[in-house]
C-alpha cells in the first residue's frame, strides 16, 4: 500500500479487506469489544483475525527511548541484541538529517527522530505506527491562541501541526514510501499501536515494522486537567515477524482480560516501558471498553 502525496503529508488509501469499519461488519458480535482499543485510529489499516485471535504475540528486536527530565539533561535508553547503552544528552543530534529539513523539526518530533534513527533500518523503507494522544500540542496551541487574538495563520505551521505531521517528515526526509499511520489511543494506551504492527506483520508483506509513542509537555492552559511529562518523552519499537533467534528479542503476548474492577488508566502510558526495562514480567492497561494483559515471556 503506497501513500500518495498531497503537499507535505502522506495520504493513504484504504484496503476494504481489512480496515476498521470492515472489521466490525464481519466479525463475530464480541468482537466489537476487542476492536474497541482501535477505535481511534486516525489512518491505517487492522488484520482483523489476527486482532480476533485470543492472544498476539509481537517480537521486538530493538528498542529506544528518550526521557525528559525535570531538571539536567534527558536520558537516551538504547537497547538490542549486541547493544544495551544509556547517556545523558542535552537535545537530539539529528546529524543525519539536513540542517533545513531539521529547522522544520519541533521538539517533539527531534526526540521521535532521535529513537526512530536507532530502531529503524536506514537502508530498508519500513512502514511506521506513530501513536500520541495529543500530538502536536505545544504547535496547536500556539495556532488557537493566533486565532483569539485575530491574526492570520501561517499555512506551513497548520501543515506541522496536524496528527500525521511527524508522520510525513520522516517519511520525506528519509524517502521512505512504506505506509505511515498516526493514532490517536485512547486512555494513552500503547495496545492500539501494537495491534496494528502486527496486523501488518501477519500480512507478510513487509518483516518489520516500527512503532513510535511520544509525548510532549502540554501548555499551560492544560495543565489544571492533564498531566504531562517535563519535557517531550518518545519510545520506538522495532517489531519483526520472526526473530533469527528466540534470545535476539524480546516475547510479549498481548491478551484481553475480563475486568475485575473499575478502569483505571492513570498507569497506561508507563506500562509497556516497565515491560521492557524488567520491572514487572505482566502489566494491565485499561481501556474504557476493555482490559488488556502485557506478559514478557
């Protein structure tokens, strides 16, 4: 499937045979409940029987994460079969990316670039599953308040700010023709991102797929309500279909769960990363529709 270009971001064309609302159709009645985590797909596509299936299992190669911190310099996190590395760093490099295109970059897509740059196969074109409740919101904002006190926007900085926006640049600037998808999960929960990775993986036509999580300091305005990290935070997956090794990844199974008590969402956005920094072996994340149990094997 390959995106078709209008401006500057990627537009992608549906597959009938297993889009969302085609999932739904089909399915069996309890499969809307399944289904639900995905309902907030922006653009994309949904295997639906192997969503269907009682457990899915991913395989992740290499993994990458920025941290911001309240005070000092982030923390880069980077892991893989020969390499296990942490360090302090005061912004992303982004030595590959022309000086430009990198101006272009806000803070939340240079971390993003930065994690994406370590799981990615920079000779390969790799579809990419970009999942963020908000996206672009320090850009967003800065749009709404432009618009209160009666000034014109500017086009390129409404093209920057929209869900797929990071989608776009790293497909542009790294040439990369394979399917970009943005979601929007709800209850910040990583399962959306996941499920569609391996829904692309188990249509065999591409071996790996990335999966990217940021996340941004929300404006002011917001933060009576919302909480947020310091600073932009992201997390990239690389997912293969079959690992040359089973010691070369790392397993997690990805299983409903029936709900044994109220939702409570407030650790979802946590949970994938104690999995892979060994703090539990199984987490739970609520949804408001269902329950989902995260094991490492």
């Amino acid at each position: 499937m390959a995106p078709r270009f209008f401006g500057t971001m990627p537009q992608f064309t549906r597959r009938s045979d297993n889009f969302i609302t085609r999932a739904i159709r089909f399915a069996a009645p309890e499969a809307n409940n399944r289904i639900s985590s995905c309902t907030t797909v922006l653009t994309g596509q949904l295997n639906a029987r192997h969503i269907l299936s009682p457990a899915t299992t991913i395989h992740i190669e290499r993994w990458s994460r920025w941290q911001s911190r309240k005070a000092g310099a982030a923390v880069l996190t980077q892991w893989g079969p020969q390499q296990c590395s942490q360090e302090l760093l005061e912004k992303p490099a982004l030595a590959d990316v022309p000086a430009m295109q990198r101006r272009r970059l806000s803070p939340l897509a240079r971390v993003t670039f930065q994690v994406l740059a370590h799981c990615s196969e920079s000779s390969a074109e790799e579809p990419v599953v970009f999942s963020s409740v908000m996206g672009e919101l320090q850009r967003t904002q800065s749009l709404l308040e432009s618009i209160a006190r009666h000034e014109p926007l500017s086009p390129t900085a409404f093209s920057l700010s929209v869900h797929n926006a990071i989608a776009g640049l790293w497909s542009q600037i790294n040439n990369n023709r394979a399917p970009m998808l943005a979601l929007a999960p709800c209850a910040d929960s990583p399962v959306p991102a996941l499920l569609e990775a391996a829904g692309i993986l188990c249509e065999g036509e591409y071996t790996a797929v990335n999966v990217v999580y940021a996340r941004e300091n929300y404006p002011q305005f917001y933060q009576p309500w919302l909480d947020s990290p310091p600073g932009p935070c992201a997390l990239a997956l690389r997912l293969v279909a079959s690992p040359p090794a089973e010691d070369c990844a790392i397993r997690v199974s990805l299983r409903r769960v029936e709900r044994s008590q109220p939702a409570v969402a407030s650790g979802n956005d946590s949970a994938l990363g104690r999995l892979l920094d060994h703090e539990a072996n199984a987490v739970n994340v609520s949804e408001p529709r269902c329950d989902w149990l995260l094991e490492r094997n």
